[in-house]
C-alpha cells in the first residue's frame, strides 16, 4: 500500500496531507492543507504544529502518533476557520 494515501485525509471538501517528520528521537506535527476559500484553491503549509501553537514539547514518539494530532488539529483550523484567515492574511 501506498504510505502517501494513509497520510492523506479528507475534511469538509478540504484535503490533509499530515507530513510530520523526526527530529532525534521525536516525531513532530506538519501538515499540508488544501482549502477552499472565497478566492478558490489555496494550498497552507504548517511546517511545525509545534511552532505554530508556540508548544515546543508538542512531539510525539512514533510517526503515527504524530499524523494523529496533525490530522486532529487540521480539522480543528478547518472548523473555526483559521486556515481562510491565515489566507487573507498574506
């Protein structure tokens, strides 16, 4: 099986590719959003759900424990609409 499908999600018409990577012995948080906005497409990028939140021990001891919290806190930005935000931003 393809690991790219099992790290990609749908939410809301929105797309979640969960790209978290190791550092040392941690696994942290990163995700690729696809979302719909008034302006159309967009593709955000949060390099760091640690960084993001400003949570430095927001780590995790395996991959798939990191994808888990990837996956659950996009689809907390996709429901308050954070991600739109961010968009109009820049």
């Amino acid at each position: 099986m393809d690991g790219s499908i099992v790290r990609t999600q749908e939410y809301k018409g929105c797309g979640i590719h969960a790209a978290s990577y190791k550092v040392g012995p941690d696994w942290i948080p990163e995700a690729c959003f696809w979302v719909h906005t008034k302006n159309g497409w967009t593709r955000m990028w949060i390099n760091s759900f640690a960084h993001f939140f400003e949570i430095p021990e927001l780590t995790f001891s395996s991959e798939t424990e990191a994808d888990a919290c990837t996956f659950r806190l996009a689809r907390r930005l996709i429901d308050n609409g954070t991600l739109g935000t961010l968009h109009s931003v820049a």
